[in-house]
C-alpha cells in the first residue's frame, strides 16, 4: 500500500484507502502526548478548585443561615427582657 504525503505537512501522510491521516513524526507525536497529559492535569486541577470553591459557597450560606438564626432568637430573648423594664 502507498501512502500520500500531506502537502505542506512532512511529517503526514494519508492512507488512501481509509483516508486517514498518519503521523510519522514520532518526536511530534510524543510533543503532543505530553501536552495533552498537561492540559488533562490543568483542566482536573481547575475542576477541583472549582468543586472546593463550591463547597466554600455552600459552608459561607450555611454559616450565614446559623449567624441569621442566633441574631433572630437574640432579638427575641431582647424584646423579651425589655417587655419586663
């Protein structure tokens, strides 16, 4: 079988059966193995941040719930105490 070069592109060639186009550049290859490794660890890293960034929301509304509930009864325990004065 025969491949075709890419034109423009030496390290490409087109299987002209299944039209595919195959890299002969091991070097290029293995460039594009360990970029694409790299942006696999960045895209987790910033899917963790954005997951404890989350998380943080989640425990600020939380906390702000407990600090609303503790000033309501507070406000009562004090209209309470000024009913007796």
């Amino acid at each position: 079988m025969k491949f075709i070069k890419v034109e423009g592109h030496d390290g490409l060639i087109r299987d002209p059966v299944t039209k595919a186009i195959i890299n002969t550049n091991r070097d290029e290859y293995e460039k594009y193995k360990k970029l694409r490794e790299i942006k696999l660890k960045e895209k987790e890293k910033v899917e963790k941040i954005e997951s404890d960034v989350n998380s943080i929301k989640n425990d600020l509304d939380e906390i702000k719930s407990i600090l609303r509930s503790l000033i309501d009864e507070n406000k009562s325990r004090w209209n309470t105490i000024r009913r007796y004065f």
